[in-house]
C-alpha cells in the first residue's frame, strides 16, 4: 500500500527543488555552479535572477525547447529505501528525513536588444516525511505558469558580453504567475491520506490533498557593474526579486491559501578570464537572502566555477551553505546543448540539518544568438 501511495504522489510530481526555495525557476549551469548565478545569468534564464543583466546583451537570442527534469540522486543513497516493504512502520524508518522530488520544468524565450521574455512553466513537488514518534508526511506541490519579461538600461557607460567595455546598469522585469498548489502536512499512521488517495479522479485526488489556486502579478528589479577588457571580465550585480509580488487565492470550500512568492535580495560578482581556443575561466560568488535576518552567513553563501576547455564543452563546480557540492558539465554541438549534472541543496531550517541530493539533466534543441553588426 506505501509503495502504491508514493507513485500516485510522485506521478504528478513534475519539478522539485528544496522547500525553501520558492524560485520560479532556476537556470541548469546557475544549479550546477553551486546556485552562485546573480552575476553571471547571461543565459535564457537571465529573468529569473536580474534583469540588469539583460543591458549586456546585444543582437537577438532564441531559445525554444529547453526542458529540465530533475530528480532524487539514489546513487549517493542507494541502499535508504532497500527494505522498506509495504508497512507503515517499515517505510517510515526507511524513508525518515530522506527528501523526495522529482520533476520537469520549460522556460521557453528570447531576447531582443536589452529587452527580453520568457514563458513560465514548471511543476514542482517535495515530499518529505519527519517525526519518528508519529511519522508526518509533508507535501509541497506546485504547478506554476505565465511568463516574465524585462528591460535592461545602461545608467553609465557601454558594455556587451561580446565586446567588452565597462557600464553601471539597471533593470526592471514584470511577471504573472498562475499557481496550482498543495501545502500540506498528513500523518502517516492516520485515514486522511489514505481517504485522499481513495478516489480514481486526478483532480479530485489533488483536491482533497488540499489544492488551491491562485494568480497574480509581480515586479523585479537589479543593478549590474560589468567591466570587461582584453581577457579579463569583473561583474558584480544585485538584484531584488519578487519586491512586489501579490498571489491571490481563488476561493475554496476548506479555506487554504496559495503559497507566496517571497521576496529575496541577492548579491553577487564574478571573475572571468580567457586564454583563447574556447578555454576560459568563470569564478563566482553569491551572497543571497539578505532580506533574512537569522540565516546562518555559510547558508547564504555560495560559490561557483566554470571551466571551458573549448567552444563545445565546460565542466561546472559549486559549493553552497558549506558543505553542499554541485558538478557537471556542459556539450554544445549547433543548435543543440545538453547540461547535466548533480547537486545538492539545504532544506532544513538549521544549517546541516537537511539535505536533499538531486540529479539534473537539461536539453536545449534549438536555440542560437544572432548579432547582425
């Protein structure tokens, strides 16, 4: 019956990441960098981490059909859920404070100039089952749409990623989010779970789990300092997301709410230095959630690496909240790029209390850059 549970759960459970972490979406190389990105995210993700970076770009980008899918990395636990069986008992010892996600997510878009959009598409849930006296099965889902998009405006100066140069710059980006979520606790030893699971219809089944619907606008804004000469480029950025994001919950029977996109203010800055045939070297840094008073400094900090060894192929590095390690890599060939990789994110409320190690894979089919002059 347990096993059966957990397949109806992880059957719609599309994109996961930490519980935490209530980002829209998050960019495969940023993840893989130890999510130290603020200052870097030049790539089709840049709306989802500082609009100020879109005044570094020139020409026109596409990117089409670039799905994500992530995962629980069994390889670093391989043997956790060995056993378990089909009792209560028997998966709640084996399953206790081990996090559970799967999921897929598509952030399809393009950038004109400074200006730039991006559709929002991403399922995400978390299952994770705490208290060994009386087992509690927390669910965090979401289904996330809309789209995002933003300008970038040079405040002093003139810099391209291309072409080097030095600027101050800002941005500003405007987003709606429509959000399908669960945010609910179930004991394990108890009939409402099991109740809930008792039905044949999805949508009824996700009802009764507690799901609600919401949507609403939001605003972001940052500013980037970006010089660039010869082989050496120094970026530093902030950038305030969601400053002004307003979710509101359309009306349900049993009153529940639909979680909040929370603010969160970012800073950080990059070195990169390039040796020419393709080889370069990206070092990044990211202090992130200054809006939060009593976050441990090592739970905000996070640092990054990228290696290119030539045009077709780099290699990532990042550690985040001290001991968290992220690696990868990146192919390129034509219009097609693959990232993949393993990472590993904080969830617990207390440094080193919670881990959830992930896998993740990405796909890009058809994306260029084009620069007429």
């Amino acid at each position: 019956m347990i096993k059966i549970i957990l397949s109806i759960l992880i059957l719609f459970s599309l994109n996961a990441n930490a519980f935490e972490n209530r980002a829209l979406t998050r960019s495969p190389r940023g993840l893989l960098m130890g999510d130290a990105y603020t200052s870097i995210a030049t790539d089709e993700y840049t709306l989802f981490y500082n609009p100020a970076l879109l005044a570094r770009h020139k020409g026109f980008s596409f990117a089409s059909l670039n799905p994500s899918i992530t995962g629980p990395n069994l390889i670093s636990d391989s043997s956790r859920l060995d056993g378990a069986g089909d009792t209560t008992s028997g998966f709640a010892t084996a399953a206790m404070d081990f996090p559970i996600h799967l999921g897929v997510g598509l952030a399809p878009g393009f950038k004109m100039g400074r200006f730039g959009m991006s559709a929002i598409l991403n399922y995400e849930t978390n299952l994770l089952l705490q208290n060994a006296v009386t087992p509690i099965l927390k669910i965090d889902h979401r289904y996330d749409k809309g789209f995002v998009m933003g300008y970038g405006f040079p405040i002093s100066g003139s810099y391209s990623t291309d072409g080097g140069g030095e600027h101050f710059a800002g941005g500003v980006s405007l987003k709606y989010i429509t959000r399908e979520a669960i945010d609910n606790s179930f004991n394990l030893t108890g009939l409402s779970l099991l109740d809930s699971l008792s039905g044949t219809d999805t949508n009824a089944i996700l009802t009764s789990l507690g799901k609600v619907r919401g949507s609403g606008y939001g605003l972001d804004f940052g500013l980037d300092y970006a010089n660039g000469s010869g082989a050496n480029t120094i970026t530093a950025s902030l950038a305030i997301l969601d400053i002004y994001t307003v979710l509101r919950t359309e009306e349900n029977d049993d009153g529940y709410k639909v979680p909040a996109q929370p603010m969160k203010i970012n800073m950080g800055s990059a070195y990169r230095v390039s040796a020419g045939s393709g080889f370069q070297l990206t070092l990044s840094a990211d202090i992130k959630h200054l809006e939060q008073k009593n976050v441990e400094l090592m739970r905000r900090l996070h640092v990054g690496a990228e290696l290119g060894m030539s045009p077709l192929f780099s290699l990532y590095y990042g550690i985040q909240a001290l001991d968290n390690f992220s690696y990868g890599f990146k192919f390129t060939a034509g219009l097609f790029k693959i990232i993949g990789g393993f990472y590993t994110n904080e969830i617990g409320e207390k440094l080193g209390q919670t881990e959830s190690n992930e896998f993740l894979i990405y796909f890009s089919f058809f994306h260029f850059n084009f620069d007429p002059l």
